[in-house]
C-alpha cells in the first residue's frame, strides 16, 4: 500500500513538473514573439537586415521561435499521454493548472 501512495506522488509529481516546464516554454515563447517585434521594427528603421535572414532566408529569431513552439507542442503531447497513463484516483489529486 505504501509503495502505491509513493508511486501516485511520484506521477503526479512528474507531471506537475512537466507542466512547470510547459509554462516555463510557452512563457518563452511569448517573450521570443515580442522581440522579434522589437527587433523586426529596430531592423526596418535602417538599412541593416538580419544576416541569418540574408543567408538562409529565415532569422535567427523566426528559427528560435519555430523551435521553442516544436518544444511546447512535444511538451503538451507528452502532458497529454502522461495524463492517459494515470489512473483516476491519481489525476483527482492534481492540480487544475495541470
């Protein structure tokens, strides 16, 4: 019975942590859009353009986002999937942020 509650904490706990984790990203990528604004309008002012942008056709800044949102979306299917393996009772004891 013991090594069941430690479980049902351990799972819950990988969750909420994951969850965290998913916060942490999406606020990172809100941060990540709102530069690329700053930076977009700072670069229209002049001449000057992103020399990843000149190169590859995408900037730096585009590809820092476009990673950051592939992070959030694995972050959520891997909420999605660790929130199919729990059993009722352990999903009861969660928070709704989760």
């Amino acid at each position: 019975m013991c090594w069941e509650i430690e479980l049902m904490d351990d799972r819950q706990r990988i969750l909420q942590d994951a969850a965290g984790v998913r916060d942490k990203a999406q606020a990172l990528l809100r941060g990540l859009v709102e530069a690329r604004v700053v930076s977009e309008r700072h670069l229209g002012s002049g001449v000057e353009m992103d020399a990843m942008k000149r190169v590859t056709g995408r900037s730096s800044m585009e590809n820092a986002i476009a990673s950051t949102k592939r992070m959030v979306e694995s972050l959520e299917r891997t909420l999605e999937q660790l929130k199919k393996e729990l059993s009722e009772e352990d999903a009861a004891g969660l928070k709704e942020t989760v």
